[in-house]
C-alpha cells in the first residue's frame, strides 16, 4: 500500500461492516478517517465523525462539501425498507447524496467503494446459480443494488477516480443495533435459551439445517475492500468477499450450542420475530442479574434478519476465486469466526 496520505470516508461508519472498516484503517498510519453515520459519535485519534442524513441532500451538501481533502469513499450505508421495492428510492439516494457533495470538490479523489451483497445474484428470491460469480447477470428488478452500482458507472465515465463493488455474504462482526447482525441473533437466542433451561433448536426451515452456506467475517471484509481500493489492478472490478469454507447448520449448531453449555434437540421451525417479541422483561431481568451492560433489548434484537437467513432451505455461496487471482489470498475459518465473535460478546458483557 502507498505512503502517500489517503483520506477516507467511511459513509455509514457506525454500521458493523463500517465499524470493522474504521477499526482496520486505524492500523496504518498513512490514512485518516472521517465516519458518517445518522447517529453522532465523539471523534478520536485519526477518526472525525460527522452525523449527516444522508436522505437529505441539502444535509448532505452542507456537512459534505467542504471535504476536499478525501481520498476514497467507502460506502457501507444501508436503510431498511417492508419490500424489495421500496428499498430502491432511499439506497440510491443516499449514495447518490453522498457523491453529489463530495465529488465535485475533492480534486485528489482516487476511488469509491460500493458495498453490495449476494442480492445482486437474487440470493434472497429463492434458489440461485451457485456458485454465484461476478460476471453473472442480473436479475429482473427491483434491486438497488444494481443501481447503485449502474450509478458509479455512469459517474465514473471520463473521471480520473475508479470504483469497485464488494460482495460479501453475511456479514457477522460485532454492532449494536445493526438490524442484519446473525452474530447478535445467535448470542441473543442461545442466552435465553440458557436462561430458560430449553435446549438450543434450529428455529429455521427444515431444509435450510442442511443447505451449504457461507459467511464473511467483518475483519476479512474490511482488509478486501481496502484491498481493492488500493491495488490498481481493482479499478472498476466487483468481488465476491467470503471466508473460503462451507458450512451446514445441522454441522455448525451443535458446536454453538456448546458454547452455551445446552443440548440440540431435534430443529424447530418457529419464527423468531414471534416467539422472541415477549422476551424483553426476561432480558432485563438477566441484564441485572448477570451485570451485562445496559444495552436494550431492541438494541440486540435482529429476529427478522435471524427469520430471514435460517428460512434459506438452498444453497447460499459465491465463488471467490476472482479476488485470489487479482491477488486478495486471506481467508477465516468460519467456526473460529463464530466462537471468536461470541467470546467478545460475553467478554464485554454483552450477553452472560
């Protein structure tokens, strides 16, 4: 990597995959970093936080446009909307916001990355083509991001600054109330499941306990987006980002289970939204009891994402062999990630 001084902006910054990302920059002493995110945050080190909403453009063009120092944009931002359809109008907004107030005015701008997903192969239509790669087509609308990504190719026509899109799969790391977190989901669901003495079922389909899937973990996907916003041979390039294993769930959940001391009995499929939506009281109680920190039930609840990933009865992986021939070669094995991701969890008295 240069040593020539880079200045990143990390929109989103707050979000689990922005966090790891701002955590990884931190590491080199040739960036500094500038953090976007709706919610405000004290500055530290080589971090300057700004909180803007991104959904508005005066907003945007007021906090933003002064930042001619940036380098690369890093764009992790994503808003939750009831249908795919709706999720379109504010995706695109946000990074068109973004780079509407930044880009005109940083005369050293030298790439933006675009955080997508497997959405982009319509992973969470139904059953795909797997492996998934990046030269395959794309699927009928609504998707965003597709547009989001059409969008930097327009821009980028004639500029002398590159893009890239990142691809990871599910992306686990540690966030508070970050509404796709199955790290979260777990550790939540597997304390309760402790605390009320039953034991650890698959709440999913019954197909979905056997499927092949995969995960990203939150440090390897920030290490491959710096990657590939810094090495030339990236310019204009989307990558699958994932672990580099394969996992079942009928394999993977009894060995979470043990980090919860509990049994595995036979897979139950129940909603998570439903079955959970009482349990607040309960974790108050336990946050008392165990001295956790006092972090709200909604701020640790993502039962709808949990819903969402245990419902996938298919096949769910990406080839990522085009981010090892461009030179990207690290690699997290998956069981580690979890147990790794839990022990920090009860480390810092998130969960018991």
């Amino acid at each position: 990597m240069s040593t020539q001084r880079k200045v990143a902006l990390v929109v989103g910054a707050q979000g689990v995959i922005g966090r790891n990302l701002v955590d990884h920059l931190a590491t080199f002493d040739d960036w500094e970093v500038i953090g976007l995110s709706r919610r405000s945050a004290p500055d530290s080190g080589r971090l300057r936080n700004i909180s803007v909403d991104l959904l508005d453009p005066e907003d945007c063009t007021k906090k933003l446009s002064g930042l001619n120092e940036v380098t690369h944009i890093f764009y992790t931002a994503y808003q939750e909307r009831p249908t795919w359809a709706e999720l379109v109008p504010p995706n695109l907004a946000m990074l068109v916001n973004v780079v509407d107030a930044v880009e005109p005015f940083a005369q050293d701008l030298a790439h933006i990355s675009l955080m997508q997903g497997y959405k982009v192969y319509g992973a969470h239509l139904g059953p795909f083509k797997t492996p998934a790669r990046e030269s395959d087509p794309h699927h009928m609308p609504p998707e965003f991001n597709v547009d989001q990504q059409e969008f930097l190719e327009r821009r980028q026509r004639g500029k002398s600054w590159t893009w890239s899109a990142i691809r990871p799969s599910v992306v686990c790391g540690f966030a508070l109330g970050n509404p796709m977190n199955l790290a979260m989901v777990i550790a939540v669901y597997g304390s309760i499941a402790k605390e009320l003495g039953v034991p650890m079922r698959f709440p999913g389909k019954p197909g979905a306990y056997h499927s092949l899937l995969e995960m990203t973990d939150a440090g390897l996907l920030a290490k491959a987006t710096v990657w590939a916003a810094t090495d030339p041979r990236c310019a204009n390039q989307a990558f699958n980002i994932n672990n580099g294993d394969l996992f079942r769930w009928d394999d993977m959940w009894p060995k979470i289970a043990q980090f919860f001391d509990l049994e595995v009995a036979s897979p139950l499929p129940m909603s998570l939204a439903t079955v959970m939506a009482d349990k607040a009281p309960l974790w108050e109680e336990m946050t008392r009891k165990y001295g956790l920190e006092p972090h709200t039930y909604e701020e640790l609840s993502s039962w709808g994402f949990g819903d969402f990933v245990f419902s996938w009865d298919y096949d769910m992986f990406a080839d990522g062999t085009k981010a090892r021939r461009f030179g990207f070669h690290d690699f997290v094995d998956t069981e580690e990630m979890f147990l790794n991701i839990l022990s920090g969890m009860r480390e810092r008295r998130i969960i018991p």
